[in-house]
C-alpha cells in the first residue's frame, strides 16, 4: 500500500534551508562563469548536478556535473557534457557526441563506482539516438577515471526515446555493484505517451526492472534520484518524479514525487506509480509541478542519512517552493517559499 506524504509549503524555519539553497546557487554559478569562459561559446547550459559525494577526479572534493545539449549555434546536433573540478574551479573532462541529431547530454548523473576502480563515473543521456533505424533511445556510461565508455545501452522498446533523465540508482537489486536508471516512453493504443523509467544492472547492464505511470502526459520520470539504501535492507530506493500528475487532493496543484524500495531481481519486474511505497506531495493548491527539481543533498539535518530538496518549476503567475525531505520519514522538515 502506498503511504500518502504532505511536504507542506509554509514560511517557519528557512534559515538552514536557504543557507543550503544559497550555498547551491553560489556553487551553481560558480561553475556557469567558469564553463561559459573555458568553452568560449554562448551561455548554453541547460542542467547542472550537485551531488553530495560525486568526485570524478579522486580529490576528496565534490564535482560538477553541467550538461550541454545542442550547445554549439553553428551545429545544434553537437552536444556536451562537461565535468568541474570544485576546488579549482578547472574543467576536468569534456564528453560529447559524434554528431549525431540524438540530443546527447540532455541530462547527465553520477553513475556510482560501476567499474569498480575506486572511482565515480558517469551516465549520460542521449534520448534522441536511432539504434537500428529505431526510436529506443541510449544511455551512454564513462569512466570517472580513465574517461573512456563503458557500456551503452538501448532503450528495451523502439519507441522508448530513453534518455531524457538518468540517474545513478544505487544497488536495487541487492548484487553490490551501482545500479542505472533511466526515464522514456511507451505509447498506448491511441499513441498518447506514458511515461516509464527503466533500470538496468551496473554489473552487465541488463533490464531488471520497469516502472511505468498511472496517467498519460503526467510527466512520470521527468526527475530521477536515488535515496540511498534508507530502510536498511542493503537495496537502495529510488525516487521517482510525476511532476504533472494531481496533487493535493481538492486543490488545483500538480506534481508527486514516487518512492519505490529496492527489491531483489527475482521480483517485480513490472512496476507502476500505484506500487509506489511512498507518495509525496505539496499540500499547497497553488504550487505546480512539484518534483521538478529533485537533488540529493547529503545529511543536512545529521541524522545519518542523506536528505532530499524538492522544488517547483518556475511560474510567473503561481509561486513556487522548495521542500527539503527527510527520508528516513519522508516528511518535510525545512521549508521556504
């Protein structure tokens, strides 16, 4: 059964949490003026990712993941995905595509240790790409060492477009090795899109498990992060956002973010949003596309797990907010709007 969660949007207790926003955004642009001065073309990032732990050169210090989908005016099918040093603010490796139209680098994440090196790598998304004449989609995952690709895989169905977010989801299915996650597709009969997210194994990447929306054009996987393995049963969970799906019930707001617990391979291969077994959701009528923003933000509050900022999308007309989520309970404890 799925436990239904408020993260409530009020005005008490923003001082950590705008702390923590800030230090974000002073990071966030931090890394922008460096990458638009070292690329030498227009401002053309799209995304930036600030895990807690990614470490792609081994310093000890956090990285930056920025992401560059069809960055360069002159040819729009060339796409990028650029990784920052922290601690010197120097660009530590450039990854792109051939040329091809596939919209390589639209999202980007930390993959975890899938080599097992000692050394974080990387996953990145090319939802666009045409395996076989098809519409399945790639992800692409590379070495945080040695730069070099490790494995791509192809969307489990020609019309998946898979790739258009991509995370590293941590061990689901209870094998040691970091798992992969990503998000596409799959029409129904009248060709609406239904949106599905897809892991695979970090060991040989094999298809281990789909989970698929309740509702069309809900956009179910347009954010995914793991949680890390928070009921201690040694699988990691995964978070899963549905940002146009309902809200609060009697209210006008949109937006849930799915958590569904780790199992092993043998179980559960098909999965949809009602096997969820938490469902959190802003309690405010007025905040739309909740869980469009979904990070993992280390221990903010220092009860041994890593915690979670959820945010709105921007509106001009309805205010937006940010969540910060427990998730050994799965309730907000510091909110600001």
């Amino acid at each position: 059964m799925t436990d239904r969660m408020r993260a409530s949007f009020g005005r008490a207790t923003v001082g950590a949490l705008a702390a923590l926003v800030t230090l974000t955004l002073v990071l966030l642009v931090m890394g922008q003026q460096r990458s638009h001065a070292q690329a030498g073309d227009p401002p053309p990032a799209n995304a930036f990712h600030l895990p807690p732990t990614f470490d792609l050169d081994g310093d000890g210090a956090v990285d930056l993941i920025q992401t560059r989908a069809a960055y360069n005016r002159t040819d729009p099918s060339l796409g990028a995905v650029d990784v920052f040093s922290l601690s010197t603010l120097q660009r530590l490796v450039t990854f792109g595509n051939s040329g091809e139209l596939d919209v390589f680098g639209i999202a980007a994440a930390p993959a975890g240790d899938i080599d097992g090196d000692g050394r974080d790598d990387i996953v990145i998304g090319a939802p666009h790409a045409l395996p076989n004449g098809t519409h399945a989609g790639q992800i692409h995952i590379y070495s945080g060492a040695t730069h070099a690709l490790i494995r791509t895989i192809t969307g489990p169905h020609p019309s998946a477009l898979m790739g258009r977010a991509v995370a590293g989801a941590g061990d689901v299915n209870g094998d040691g090795v970091p798992d992969i996650a990503a998000s596409g597709f799959i029409p129904d009969a009248n060709r609406n899109s239904i949106g599905q997210v897809y892991v695979f194994s970090g060991t040989d990447g094999a298809h281990l498990r789909t989970y698929t929306a309740s509702w069309i054009d809900d956009g179910f996987g347009f954010r995914i992060e793991s949680l890390g393995d928070v009921d201690g049963d040694g699988m990691a969970e995964l978070a899963i956002a549905a940002t146009l799906s309902p809200g609060n019930v009697g209210t006008q707001a949109s937006g849930q973010l799915l958590v569904f617990n780790g199992v092993p391979d043998n179980l559960h291969f098909e999965l949809t949003a009602a096997d969820a077994n938490q469902t959190i959701y802003c309690d405010e009528p007025d905040v739309f596309s909740f869980a469009a923003l979904v990070q993992r933000v280390g221990d903010v509050n220092a009860d041994g797990r890593d915690d979670l900022l959820v945010g709105s999308a921007f509106d001009p007309v309805a205010p937006g907010g940010i969540a910060l989520i427990d998730t050994i309970d799965m309730v907000g404890f510091m909110v600001c709007r």
